[in-house]
C-alpha cells in the first residue's frame, strides 16, 4: 500500500492510496549458475544459487485498487471520495521484486556471509534458514506500512550425492 499527499493550492488536498495484492503459484525456469565452494581444509562449503526466475513459465495477478480523497475546491469539481474499480493484471514471475536477507540472500543470490560447517548426512547437505525477517528493508517493500511485521523469507536448499 501506498499513500500521497498532494497539497495542492491554498487549504486544497488530494490523498491517493494505492493498494496491490499479488498473488500466484507456480513454476518458472531459472537460467543461472549454481556453484558450491568447499574448503576441504576447514571443513566449510558456502553456495551461490541464483533464483531469479526467467519469466518464460507461471504468473502472478496483481489486484490494484486506489482510493482518493480531496477537498470539494481546487480539483475541478471532482468527487471528495473516489473508488475507481479495481483493476487486474498478470505479470511474469521474473517482474516479482525479492526482498534481502542480510548475509544470505541479496539481490536475488544465495550465498551465505560465512561459510558454513561441512557435515553431510548420507551423502546429504541441507540448510533450512527458517522464517526470517528480510534485513534491511528495501523498495518497494518500505512503501507497504505492515511489510517490517508480517513479510517473511524462507531459504532452504538441500545438496545430495556428496562425496
């Protein structure tokens, strides 16, 4: 959600309030490299996995809805209160904005600040990040107010046939 402020002339205002849903599930292709360091010495690995998805698979529906609300002078004569129908449209996946995680996902790459312990379990290395908080908050998610509380990223990858 977003919000405006026009001042406008003299005690005139207009408030814009922008809200957009996106909403989708799917699959997409993702054309990047995967790379897995290890240092045999120190018993680390670290990743680099890229997610940024292609745009050739699925899509998401963005809802948007504004909502305006002006003094009766200044605007030419238009509405004090305005809801105009909502609108939709599909986007590809690959216009989705990922939000950071500070020392493990930036700019829509997995790598982690540290590298990590190397003890494969039957052949398998997995990570599981949990629900975490994205850290620091950048645009477009600073404009969505309820954004800091409720968005949360997850990061889980898991490596087989280890030697």
């Amino acid at each position: 959600m977003t919000f405006d402020h026009d001042p406008g002339e003299g005690e005139s205002y207009e408030n814009k309030t922008l809200t957009q849903k996106w909403k989708g599930a799917g699959q997409d292709s993702v054309q990047a490299a995967f790379e897995v360091d290890e240092n045999t010495t120190a018993g680390t690995y670290n990743v680099t996995l890229s997610i940024k998805p292609s745009g050739h698979g699925g899509t998401v529906t963005v809802d948007e809805a504004e909502v305006f609300d002006r003094t009766a002078l200044g605007y030419g004569g238009a509405p004090t209160h305005q809801e105009p129908p909502p609108t939709q449209r599909k986007v590809g996946f690959d216009k989705m904005v990922l939000p950071t995680v500070s020392g493990l996902f930036a700019n829509q790459i997995v790598h982690h600040a540290k590298d990590l312990p190397l003890a494969p379990t039957d052949g398998i290395v997995q990570f599981d990040s949990g629900w975490v908080a994205p850290q620091p908050l950048t645009k477009p998610f600073t404009d969505y107010p309820e954004a800091a509380q409720k968005l949360k990223v997850r990061i889980y990858y898991r490596l087989k046939k280890w030697r």
